[in-house]
C-alpha cells in the first residue's frame, strides 16, 4: 500500500481528531524514523515523550515478545507475574507505597481523582473541591478535562462536572486562598508540558505542599509527560524535594506501549478497595514485561546524560538568532520563533528531516533519552537555519 491510499483510508475511515502533518512513518531506530519513501528523520518528540528509550529498543523489544510467547493477557482477578514485580520497582524507585495500573494519563489521573474524592468524604461531605493551575492539562475525559486549567479546551463540552478550581501558578498567595476545608486534593505538573513548558519554581511546590498539609488536602503530582527519566529525575518531583501524597505516570513507563497508573504513599495507600476501581486492561502483562526492561534500563547514568543533554540543548538554543523564551527541565524543553507561529516552524522543521512539536504559543521538544549528541546537533543545525530564515 502506498502513501498517497494510506492517507485516502485515514481520511475516510478515521474520525479527525487529529491535525496530521505529511509524514507516513514506517519504522524507527533509535531516534530516526524512516518515511514510507525512504527519507530518514531525526525524532525529538519520543512520540509525544512517550518512547524514551528510543524506536525499536532491543532490550524492551525482547521482554515484549518473551512475554507474548507465554501470556498476552488475563484479567486482574488472577495474578501475574510482571505487574507485582513493576510495582516494586516503582515504589522502590520513587520512595511510594503501592500502585495502580491503568492504560493512560488521562485514566491516571481519573484514578487519582477518584482516589481524593473518596479520601475527602470520609473526612466532611463536603470536602470535594480539587485545585489545579491555569494551563495545566491532565487528560481528555470529561472530568481530567475539566481539571485542565485552559479555557479554549473547554469549548463545546460542558456540563462539566462540579468541583474545580484554577489558580495561576507558582503563585503561593493565590494556592492559599483556594484551599480550604473543602479541598480534598491539589493536582499539578512540575513542568506544565502542553501548557507551554512552564515550570513550576521548587520553593512554589514546597509551598503548596504545605498549603496541603494544613488543610489536609491531598497533594498530586501529575507526571505522565515528566516522569520515568524525562527532566532528568526519575520522576520530576525529585527536583522540587517534597512528598506527594499520589503520582501519577504513564507516557514513558511503556516503552512505546499504552501504561498509565497512580502510585501511592502511606496516607493514601488504602484509600481504594475492592470494587472501588478497577480497568480491563490495565496490569497488562506483556506491557508490564516492556516497562520492566524500561525500569532496568533507566539507570542513574542514563538520567544524568538526560539532564546534560537538556541542558546542552538548551544553551544552544539560547544563542541562536531569532529564538526566545527557552524553558524546559531536562529533556523536556520549549521556546518561541520570533515572527513565526510555532505550527508553522513545525511544519518548516518536517520537511528538513527533523520532527518537533507545538505547546500552546512554543516549539516544544522530547527527545528520546538515549538521543546520541552526533543527532543533537544535527537537528540543532537545522533549527537554528530554520530560525535564522524566520
């Protein structure tokens, strides 16, 4: 099948949900993609921060197909081998209790959401309120949507449900003012990622922890685009020294396949209980097997290769012509074009070979963590002609 009936069939068959650029992608390695016609591109999205590892990562790929010779799927009324020993790493790594698996952020956070209302009402019928930031994104259902602090995603879809409120970020004084004895959680991004690359100062974070702590509201921590390796940390809360009371993951922690959940601490570890909550397909154990190999490989080095990697490409782009407002932690990095809308550089940037993408008024890049510096600079060469050119 060619290009041209790939994109027919997309068009007719696939509801279009999606502003879809040109490339037909066939393969990867690493971070190259290679088109359908042959053309080869370097990837600094990971697939939306999702394939950290790279395309095609051997290690990974092995555990997925070990795994799928053994047992693809059977439902969590019965144990399995990969999910338990998942969670133990998680918890191990992040100084958590438990986990919950699930398939997404979006169902992550639902999880956590969830989680904090059930926490809430066993302490005052009315203690239902969840706080999150102005330019946050936490999923596209109707309730992780509506804790998304941003007004133009909440066209068209209302009634939303009740209980939110937003509040602009790292901004302790206004935090303050809107929890109360009704909040059961705050939720928030140590990076806002489609918000903009915004990050959030470490002495805000400690701040609303204990905001937190005196309304005895539920502090999480929402790190499915920053968490298993992307800013550096393990997770990026690490940066920030607190303790969140639930973090929830996804993106990165599949290794290219869907895996999402929550991870608990002590206050919150048994907060559900049978019946409370529960996904068919989460705990799946070949997509355990795949973030297993993905924990093992996420070591202390390859963390400390992402924060200099990030911060190399940062600096770069600082000096170039024509390129502002550089923000990022780690390999999670954003900046403005000046005289260009950030889709429209996207767009120049695809058709020289590199893959980039848009938050808001930014270029917004997510490269895989084991980008070598030979594609660093390549993609940066670009960039920057591209920018001078702007």
């Amino acid at each position: 099948m060619n290009r041209d009936k790939i994109k027919e069939l997309d068009s007719e068959y696939i509801v279009h949900t999606y502003g879809r650029s040109d490339l037909v992608a066939e393969s990867g390695s690493g971070a190259h993609i290679t088109d359908m016609d042959g053309s080869e591109l370097i990837d600094l999205t990971s697939g939306i921060g999702v394939c950290s590892l790279g395309y095609c990562n051997e290690e990974w790929v092995s555990a997925v197909k070990e795994q799928l010779d053994k047992l693809q799927h059977i439902s969590n009324l019965y144990y399995t081998q990969p999910a338990p020993q998942l969670a133990e790493k998680l918890c191990k790594r992040s100084g958590m209790k438990k986990a919950f698996f699930g398939n997404s952020g979006a169902e992550a956070n639902e999880c956590a959401i969830k989680s904090a209302r059930k926490y809430g009402s066993s302490k005052s019928e009315t203690k239902t309120d969840v706080v999150s930031l102005i330019d946050s994104f936490h999923g596209r259902t109707l309730q992780t949507l509506t804790a998304t602090g941003q007004d133009d995603m909440h066209k068209y879809f209302g009634p939303f449900p009740d209980g939110f409120k937003y509040v602009k970020a790292n901004d302790a004084e206004a935090m303050e003012a809107a929890v109360d004895e009704n909040t059961c959680a705050v939720i928030m991004e140590i990076v806002q990622g489609e918000g903009g690359v915004n990050v959030l100062d470490a002495d805000y974070v400690k701040a609303v922890r204990e905001i937190c702590d005196k309304n005895d509201a539920l502090l999480i921590i929402d790190e499915v685009q920053t968490g298993i390796g992307r800013t550096g940390k393990f997770f990026a809360f690490e940066h920030c020294g607190i303790e969140p009371d639930m973090v929830t993951f996804a993106k990165g922690i599949g290794g290219g396949l869907p895996l999402g959940g929550v991870l608990f601490n002590e206050k919150t570890m048994d907060i559900l209980q049978p019946g409370d909550h529960g996904t068919t397909f989460g705990a799946n154990p070949v997509i355990c097997a795949g973030a297993l190999s993905v924990l093992d490989q996420m070591t202390d080095e390859l963390l400390d290769e992402a924060a200099a990697k990030g911060e190399y490409i940062m600096t770069k782009l600082a000096g170039f012509e024509n390129v502002t407002d550089v923000s990022g932690l780690g390999m999670m990095i954003g900046f403005k074009v000046s005289g260009k809308k950030p889709g429209d550089f996207v767009g120049e940037l695809l058709g020289k070979g590199i893959i980039a993408l848009t938050a808001h008024d930014k270029v917004r890049l997510l490269p895989p963590l084991v980008i070598t510096y030979e594609d660093i600079d390549k993609a940066l060469a670009v960039i920057e002609e591209t920018a001078k050119n702007a």
